[in-house]
C-alpha cells in the first residue's frame, strides 16, 4: 500500500496515546542487516525469545523508557521521518505484539496483574500447540550451558584447521570405503526396517542424533551465544535429542548464522565416515549392525530431511540466513493471504512487505510448496501411526487431525466474521471460500479416482488339492496323464530317493 493508501490515524489511538510504555529491563536489541537494509533483534534475557524490527518499528521501540507517551513519540516520529513514520493504527499494532510478548510494561497499577495473566495465557496456549502437535511434542529436559562451558577447552580444537583437516580425510575415507564394498553395502539396505533390526536402527539414531544436537550447540558457544535448553523431540512417539540454538538468530554475520545451522550435519557426517570404516572391515554381527545403521542414519537421513527447505528443520533456517529471507514461512503464508484477499476476495486494505515480483513469486511458491507438504507428511504420518498403533495410534491421529485441519477451518471462520480489511467484500469472500469449499468435496468425495495396487499371487483352481512328500526325492515317472480324473489312493508318480535307500540299508546292517 502506497504512503498516501495509509490510514494515519486509528480509533483506538486514545488508549494508549497518554501511556508510558517501557522495556523490560531483560530486553537487550542489536542491529542485523539483511539484503542490505538494516533490522534489529530483541533478545529477551528471561524467556531467551527474540523478535526482529524493522528501521521503521525500532524508531518507536527504541524510545519506550517511560519518559514520553505515545503520542510524544509518535509526534516526534512524524518530525524526523514524515514520509515513513508508522500510522496509529500500526503503532497500536505494534504495541500489541510488544505486549502479548511480555516485552514492555507500564507503571499502572492493574499492569502487574495482566503481566501474569499474559504469562498465564503463553503457557496455555504452549501446552494447546503441544497436544495438537503429539507426533511433534518437544520435552525439555536440562540447561547445557554450564556443561559446554567445562568442555569448551575440548570443544575449541573441534573449530581448528587442523579438524577441519582430520574431518575431510575421514569422510573421504568413509566414502571410499562404501564406494568399494558398494555392493554388500546395497544388500544391506533390505533388512534395514526388519523388526529384529530396529532396536539397533534406534540406537544408532540416538547417538547420531545427540552428536548433530551438540554440534549446533558447540557452534553457538564458538560464536559467543549460550544454549540454555536440551531436551527430546517425541517425533511419532520415538524419543529424539534436540537442542535450543535460536541464540544464533542474534548473530549479526550471515555466515555465522549459516554454520550453527550445518553444525549439525558436519559432525553426523563425520560419525558416518567412522562408522563406515567400522562396518567396511567387520564381519557380521551386533557392532556391524549398528556402525551400518549409524551410517545410514548420519548420511542418508541427514542429506535428505535436515537439508529439506520445506519443513522447518536445518535446511530451512540455512536458506532462509542464505537468501536474506527472515521468517520465511510466516511471510510467505502472511502474503499468500494478501494474495487471497486482493485478487480473489478483491480486498483494497491489504499490504504486503513485499519488495519486488521477483519476491513476490518466490513467497508464494515457497508458501504453496511448503503447505502441499506439510499436509502430506501429516497425512501420511496419522495413517502409518494409526495402521501400526490402532489404539493410541488412532487417538493421536484424531488430535493431530484437528489441530491441523479443524483448527484452521474454524479460525478460517472467525476471519471470515470479523476482519476489517474485508468488511466491504465480506460477501465475495464467503461465496469464493463457499466455491472452493465445494470444489474439494466433489473432488475427494464424489469424483471416482482409480485404486489399484500390484501383489504377488498364485492362481490355484476351485477344488484342487496339493499333493506333497515329506521326504526328499527324484520323480521317475507319471502313472496318470494330465487332465485325467484320478480316485482316492490311486498311485499318481513315482519317485525314489538315494539317500533314503542308503539309510534304510545302514540302518539295517
């Protein structure tokens, strides 16, 4: 929306133009810079939560010391910055977000009281997005920091050229190893997933896994950050170590952004390599077993869903520090919505932060490609968890369910009532969801979709019997031709057997 489009004033302007708004003393923002233009990160010391500001925002928040109000502020804003200085309407907004955030606080008396109902109302809505998210439920255990900080002499060599070095050889040796056993390697593969297997599949991606997390940890340390939570991930009911390394987000160099996100991967890869070796020159057995697992599990795994872009592991907090695209997935979906509400709706109150087409492409493609994704790993999660766990399986399944597709439909509603940017096309967006509604019912529910799947059979006749020896022979001959009725005991072939008539013989003498 052009400067002119923005609305400069708000109604509820009144209820916090006179108010003295500060920061919590915990606060702390640095300045970042990203495809150039400058932003700023507040860093909460309590919660270790951090927010990102745009120039624009961080005019306003900067002079939240309780010495002005908001309308001195925002006076003074206008003075320095005519043509970009925030609305009321945003600054209210803004606020807000401040507010449910538990960033800033101000000195009326009833303030103390709504801190803890704020408080209150976080942790609540935690515990929601922990049952609605069962097969993703994380599990914080401990504080890793004081533990980092006792091996940190050991940790420091790990950043050296010299490991870089040793990390090269192996992984070149690992590679070499497969690479030369690749066929028995192959072979392998098919009794990964055997039920005798899995107990050492786990075990390998345990310890796999707890490397990969203390990497991300040890890189944060390495770059002046702390990591104050560890705990597990219980990703489809299996128990996963993960790590709180969202210090790296106040890292002002891209690169040192991008290296905690592969810390991770690097170390894995190594253990791989290690494993690799052990398994290249063992025979069959339990340490076979398990250094092959570990280096499936560290290698293949790795490559495939920590560098996948679409979910919200390393890969895509590594593209998001590569492309100079801050919270990607929130403003892909925020603009998916502007495109919704301006082209389908014909909504005219609707912005977007983007900056140019190429942009605006890349949002909405990264935005439907990651959506059409999510939904089928959470389709295809609730049907194997429930044809393998009917019981708790199923139930999870139903919770996972309405969290992500009942949930969204329900606030889908509430937008439909209630928002303001589309109180003059209210009724073209209910006809336009209403057509899109139907046309995914008559596509899932009316129109026939072949069904097939392929299995091994044997066509065997109605009526046929099968006729077998429990002893080991050689057919001589028929007595009957094919087709030709037969009776009950009626000799059908003749067979003889060597090493019967050898048996019976020594068993007679």
């Amino acid at each position: 929306m052009s400067d002119q489009q923005r609305a400069l004033f708000s109604e509820s302007w009144h209820r916090v133009a006179g108010q003295r708004l500060r920061l919590r003393p915990s606060v702390t923002i640095r300045k970042q810079y990203f495809r150039g233009e400058s932003w700023h990160i507040a860093k909460d010391g309590f919660t270790n939560q951090f927010f990102r500001f745009r120039p624009e925002a961080y005019d306003i928040v900067a002079r939240l010391d309780g010495t002005q109000t908001m309308e001195e502020i925002w006076a003074g804003c206008l003075e320095r910055n005519p043509d970009r200085a925030p609305g009321q309407g945003e600054i209210v907004t803004l606020l807000a977000q401040l507010y449910q955030a538990n960033l800033i606080v101000s000195d009326l008396p009833a303030d103390a009281r709504q801190l803890f109902e704020r408080h209150r109302k976080r942790v609540i809505q935690t515990i929601k997005s922990q049952v609605f998210g069962v097969f993703f439920l994380r599990i914080p255990l401990f504080d890793p920091d004081a533990l980092l900080n006792r091996t940190w002499p050991v940790l420091r060599w790990l950043f050296t050229p010299a490991a870089g070095a040793a990390w090269l050889a192996v992984v070149g040796l690992g590679l070499a190893a497969v690479f030369g056993q690749w066929d028995r390697a192959r072979d392998q593969t098919q009794g990964v997933i055997d039920p005798g297997n899995l107990f050492l599949l786990y075990v390998a991606f345990t310890l796999t896994k707890l490397v990969h997390e203390f990497g991300h940890a040890a890189c944060v340390k390495k770059f002046g950050g702390e990591v104050h939570a560890m705990g597990i991930t219980l990703l489809v009911f299996t128990p996963i170590p993960y790590v709180d390394a969202t210090a790296a987000w106040a890292l002002r160099e891209r690169w040192k952004r991008s290296a905690v996100g592969l810390a991770g991967m690097i170390p894995e890869l190594f253990v791989a390599s290690v494993a690799a070796l052990i398994w290249a020159n063992t025979g069959p057995g339990v340490l076979n077993s398990v250094c092959y697992n570990a280096m499936i599990v560290a290698s293949v795994s790795t490559l495939v869903f920590n560098l996948n872009p679409l979910l919200r592991f390393d890969g895509y907090y590594i593209l998001t520090d590569l492309t100079d695209s801050p919270n990607l997935q929130p403003r892909s979906a925020r603009h998916l919505l502007h495109l919704i509400e301006r082209y389908l709706f014909g909504g005219k109150l609707s912005t977007t932060s983007v900056r140019s087409l190429g942009e605006a492409w890349w949002l909405a493609l990264y935005g439907i490609a990651s959506w059409v994704y999510r939904m089928f790993v959470t389709i295809s999660i609730i049907f194997l968890v429930a044809d393998r766990f009917f019981g708790i399986g199923l139930l999870a399944g139903l919770v996972t369910f309405i969290g992500s597709f009942v949930m969204p439909a329900v606030a889908a509603v509430k937008y439909l009532l209630r928002q303001p940017r589309i109180e003059r096309v209210r009724k073209r967006a209910w006809a336009v969801t209403g057509a899109f509604a139907a046309a995914g019912v008559l596509l899932l529910a009316v129109v026939p979709f072949p069904r097939h799947f392929r299995a091994s059979g044997v066509v065997r006749a109605a009526g046929s019997v099968v006729v077998s020896t429990p002893v080991a022979g050689w057919v001589n001959g028929f007595d009957v031709s094919s087709h030709a009725p037969v009776a009950a005991g009626q000799p059908l072939a003749r067979l003889e057997s060597p090493e019967l008539a050898l048996v019976i013989a020594s068993v007679r003498a």
